[in-house]
C-alpha cells in the first residue's frame, strides 16, 4: 500500500530511492502514435525494414516518448503519495541523458530517487527527483534525469 505524506514528511527523506514504477512495454504501435503525434518519422523508429539494418537492429522508441512515460511511471510507482495534494506540474528537468537506445519489444521503468523537496511560498513545493529509467534485461539504463514538479497544497 502506498503511503500518504505530507510534504514535509516527504522532505525528510531526501537522498533515498521512495519508489520504482511498473514495467511498461514498448510497442511498435506506441512509437508509431509518438511519431504520428510529433511529425518525428526518423526511419529508426517507425521503418522495420530500414532499422533492422542500423546499428540498432530493430525499430527504436523516441529517447522523448522515454522521456514522456515519466508521468506515467511515477503514476503506477510505490513512491509516496502528497496528502493535500490541490496540483501538481512539470516544472522542468536537469541533466537530462539519453543513454541506451530502448529497443522495441522491450519493458522499461522508472525508479525514483527523491533529491529535494524544498517549500518555494506557502502551499508550493518544488520536488526534484533523481530519474532513472530502467530497460529489462539490460545493464545500462535508457535514460537519467532530474525531474523537477511543482506541488500546490
């Protein structure tokens, strides 16, 4: 069960890993609609035929779809849930690296380490977290990044 905090009980446990998320599976037809969303037709992402031949061997997710499941991933993680939450909103990320390419077929996920949670006024708080994306079966992780929120309580 995922435990319900305040902010400043969340605070207190920075510099810790407070959650990994579920797997999520990369399909073919998921980097199809990304591509389709974002006019990124780039051949190895979306051409089977063409990809296989790259150095990748296969079709690829867009290292931005990666970077877009992190909502998602922290959605169906263990990390604490804010009591009192009114809001939350991406606020921007640090540091950002694309450093595995995530071959399609493949599950990734995301694992969380909070880094701060800092009151910036009154009931608004703005959480960094230490992402790292997981790919399964895989030494070297898709991606890392600092994902900063703002929190309204």
């Amino acid at each position: 069960m995922v435990r319900s905090l305040l902010p400043a009980e969340i605070a207190l446990l920075a510099g810790t890993v407070v959650g990994t998320s579920e797997w999520i599976e990369i399909t073919q037809e998921r980097v199809d609609k990304f591509a389709e969303a974002t006019d990124d037709f780039q051949f190895i992402h979306v051409d089977l035929e063409r990809a296989r031949l790259s150095p990748f061997g296969g079709t690829i997710a867009h290292g931005f779809l990666t970077l877009s499941l992190l909502s998602r991933m922290v959605n169906t993680s263990d990390c604490p849930n804010l009591a009192g939450i009114k809001m939350g909103v991406n606020y921007g990320s640090n540091h950002t690296r694309f450093l595995a390419p995530v071959r399609v077929g493949k599950r990734i996920r995301g694992v969380f380490k909070l880094l701060e949670m800092a009151e910036k006024r009154p009931g608004q708080w703005q959480q960094t977290m230490e992402v790292t994306v997981e790919i399964e079966g895989e030494d070297k992780p898709a991606l890392i990044c600092d994902w900063i929120a703002l929190i309204f309580v």
